[in-house]
C-alpha cells in the first residue's frame, strides 16, 4: 500500500462525498500522471442517489497533485524544512445536463446563491459558466448543458502533514456544499430530455 498524502486527501474526500449520501460514477474515475512533467491529477464523479444514466446532475472533481508539490512534500519527509508548503489544485464542476432548452445562466447562478465553497477556509473562485448544445442529426431538439466550476488551492499545512486524519475536518465543508449544490440544480423547474434520448451532451 503506497502512502501518500495526496492519497489521503483522496480518500478523505470520497468519504465525506458518500457521507453526503452522493453515489460515484465509477466509469469517469481517473488517475493519471504526466511523464514529461511529473504532475499527478485524479478526477471523479458523484451523482444524486436514484438519478438516471447518464445523471441529470453530476458533480466532478479534479484534484492535481503539481511536481513542485511532490518535492516540497519529499523535502517534509526527509526532516527538510520546504520552501513552500504543498498544496492541491483543487476544481469543482457543477453540470446540470439532458436540458431540452439552453438555460437561462442567471436563474441557474441564482439556485447556488452565489456563493462559493471552500475547502481549509480557503474559498474556491468560480469561473464563468459554460453552456453546450448538441446537435444530434436523428433529433430535431438539441441536448443543453451548463457548467459551473470553482477553482482554488488546498494548502496542507504541518499539522495536516503530520496527522493526514485532519483532512477529513477540512474537506467536510467542501463534500457538503457539492451536495446541496446538486440538490438546488435538480430542483430547478427545467425541461429535460429523457435519459436514453441524450446525445452527446454528457
């Protein structure tokens, strides 16, 4: 079994997701690792509980572990004060999908009420919303999306280096907002496609 801190701050967050009674998309889960740069990125899904396939709401979330990290976490490890303390890049996307309309962005900004999480008291900044249509050529009724996503940094600090069991503390606030996101976008009153109807838009 390999331990690492990143590997922590994975499994902390899997568990405050599911906590939130999230289920995972297991087919959109990926670890992955540049070979040219070093840097370490893993992504997943969760969806709310009962939801369709695709889901009509999902959640991702990519976490990247930067080579910069990696030797400042080494250098901690042996006994070696880093010049800077590691960190995560941390990014949330919020997709609300199968829409048989585009969406107004404001009505959609407005159900998360503009606020955004925030993970070790550090607060995510949210990018502009981006909206797809797809055009399947066997439908006469494009297939809408809209995504919202919030980036930010996860410092770990020495206490958290030196009990990882902190971190779950830390990303509780971050696994609760995912899921009352999900909830406000799946209760907005929008015209969806059906699950087996959806196109490319997923």
């Amino acid at each position: 079994m390999i331990d690492h801190i990143l590997l922590d701050v994975i499994g902390a967050i899997r568990e405050a997701l599911e906590a939130g009674l999230l289920e995972q998309q297991a087919v959109e889960e990926r670890f992955q690792v540049d070979v040219f740069l070093g840097d370490v990125s893993f992504e997943t899904s969760y969806s709310l509980p009962g939801e369709q396939s695709p889901p009509r709401v999902r959640a991702d979330l990519s976490l990247e572990w930067p080579t910069w990290s990696q030797s400042a976490y080494r250098s901690w490890l042996i006994g070696e004060p880093p010049a800077e303390r590691p960190e995560v890049v941390v990014e949330v996307a919020l997709r609300l999908q199968r829409l048989a309309t585009v969406p107004d962005p404001a009505a959609v900004l407005a159900a998360l009420d503009g606020g955004a999480p925030e993970i070790a008291g550090e607060r995510l900044e949210r990018t502009g919303p981006t909206i797809e249509q797809v055009f399947d050529p066997g439908r006469d009724v494009p297939s809408c999306a809209i995504e919202i996503a919030y980036q930010g940094t996860y410092h770990l600090d020495e206490a958290v280096l030196e009990e990882p069991e902190k971190i779950d503390a830390q990303v509780a606030g971050l696994a609760r907002w995912i899921a009352s996101g999900l909830v406000r976008l799946a209760d907005l009153d929008l015209p969806c496609l059906p699950a087996d109807d959806t196109g490319g838009a997923d």
